[in-house]
C-alpha cells in the first residue's frame, strides 16, 4: 500500500515515522510536515532527523506553518520546546524538499488511484489539500487519521489536541467524502508504553537507545501534565491499523467538529447512538490488543535494527 504520512513530530509521530518505514507491507512515498507539536521548522527538521537517523532515504516536505483560520497552537508542555525534546540527535544528512507539502500530495494523488492519507497532526496540510485540489479527492482511498476523542479531550475537557490546533482543518476533512478511519484518544490511550519497552528498545542497539530517550522524556511529561505513568503511543495506531486491522476493534459512526462553541470547539462530535440520523462517515477504532501491538512494533523495529 502507498502512503503519504503527514505529521508533526513529536514523539509519537517519530514512533509512527519509524513503523511505517520499517515495514515492507508499506511503501512510504513522502513525509509531509505541518506546525502542531511544535512549529514547521521544527517538525520538518524532526521528521528528516528521525529518518536520518536510521538512514532511510523518504523525501520529507514542509506542509503549513499555521492553521487555515486560527493562531498557532503547539504542545512544548508535552513535547518540549525543539517538538523532540529528551535525547541528542544527529544532524540530518538530507536536505528538505523544496516542493510544499499539499503539492506533493496533489502529485502522487495523480500518480496512483489508491494513495492512502496517513495525517498524525493537525489536518491543515490534507483539508488545504481538498480546497486546493478538488477533482483529485477521489483518487484518495483512505485517510486514516490520529485525533479526536469521544468520551474526552486532552487539550480542554473535550478536544483533543489534533483537532483543537485547526478544528475548521478537521471539519473540511470530515465532510469530504473521502472514507476515513479515525484513531481517537479513546483507543490510543490503551497502547501505553513503559519502562519495560524503553528497556527493550535500549536492548536493540545504540540507534534504538536515543528512541528509548524520546520515549521516557515523553513519559516524564505525561506524568507531570496527565499524571498519566507512561508513554501513550498515539499516531502509531494509524499505521499499524494500515498493517494489522484484525488487532482492532471498530464502529462506523458519523462524526462532526465543533468550530463555534464556546465550551466545546475542536470537539469531535461523534454519534455513538444514531441520534442525527445522519450516515456515518468514519470507522472509529475504539479497542487495540496493547500486547499484539507491541509485538508487532518490536518486530518492525528489529528489521531497522539489522540495516
């Protein structure tokens, strides 16, 4: 399956980065970058950082440096103020592609039928897309997307943070007719990383020791905003969903975005009991295996580890 990954590393994005690279299932044919975790220049700089790091040659290209309508939202609380903060990284080898983000995605949906959207950020970069483009939104097979939340919100009691830094992004992404699958806070809260799994990263290799200090720099800020006691391993959900459904459990309900309210914007309004009567537009991952996950990531893992 061909990919494009849009993200804002970021931690869990850097996670996400390394799966889909890793596994052969996927072809990775760009990593698109937008301002979420941190600001463009940072999360362009992280994306090619990670990927140089495990010398995998992915062209990344710089997406939007701010939302389509809103002022600029990042999480330095969470991921420190450089987006990857907790371990020193190599320069990057590679340089960035100089063609924007939606452009190149405009350019492989016209290359291939069947390009499947994998956005673990704020959706700036994939609704500019669909304004931008609209006689190439049908040749989008999926997206599969990290955000939202039903039963609760990570950034105010009800929005999660995706959706929260361009809720009007997240809005023209969900109307778009394009099917999705949506990884909300619900089910990426049960793929918890600890100790234990930054041990065993420790275990396979020096590269695989810097991941290890991602992984407890993101732990120790989940502890001191969430007082959560591990890593939640969010935007990897999208890409192993891609390669292992049979992990997840899902449901196909109709979702909206809250823009307006004043209690409730960036609240992915998700109709659990039909009460709209409206058709569903998202398949909404609601339960994961944590222990088939890890599994399979280590798996994937060991294959970068080898290069």
């Amino acid at each position: 399956m061909r990919i494009v990954l849009d993200c804002d590393p970021g931690h869990d994005d850097a996670f996400a980065i390394l799966l889909a690279a890793a596994s052969r299932e996927i072809e990775l044919l760009g990593v698109t970058t937008v301002v979420g975790n941190s600001y463009l220049e940072n999360t362009t700089i992280n994306a090619r950082k990670i990927l140089d790091l495990f010398d995998l040659d992915v062209p990344v290209f710089p997406g939007c440096a701010k939302p389509l309508l809103r002022n600029i939202v990042v999480a330095p609380q969470i991921h420190g103020q450089s987006g990857l903060d907790g371990a020193t990284m190599p320069p990057p080898k590679r340089s960035i592609e100089k063609i924007h983000a939606v452009d190149f995605i405009a350019q492989m949906a016209q290359k291939y039928y069947d390009l499947i959207l994998v956005p673990t950020g704020p959706l700036t970069n994939i609704a500019l897309f669909i304004l931008k483009y609209p006689k190439l939104v049908k040749r989008i097979s999926t997206i599969v997307l990290m955000g939202g939340g039903i039963a609760f919100g990570n950034v105010t009691p009800v929005a999660e943070f995706n959706i929260f830094a361009d809720a009007e992004a997240a809005k023209i992404v969900f109307k778009s007719g394009i099917p999705i699958v949506m990884a909300p806070l619900d089910l990426t809260h049960q793929v918890v990383a600890t100790e234990r799994e930054a041990e065993k990263l420790r275990s396979m290799g020096e590269r695989f020791q810097i991941m290890a200090d991602l992984l407890m720099f993101f732990k120790s800020t989940y502890k001191n905003v969430f007082n959560i006691d591990g890593a939640i391993l969010h935007d990897p959900c999208t890409v192993m969903y891609l390669l292992h459904p049979e992990i997840f459990e899902s449901q196909d309900y109709f979702v909206d975005v809250e823009t307006k309210g004043e209690l409730t914007y960036g609240q992915t309004v998700v109709d659990v009991w039909r009460t709209t009567g409206n058709t569903p537009n998202a398949k909404v991952l609601l339960k994961v295996n944590r222990e088939k996950f890890f599994d399979i990531l280590f798996e994937k893992f060991g294959s970068l580890s080898r290069r």
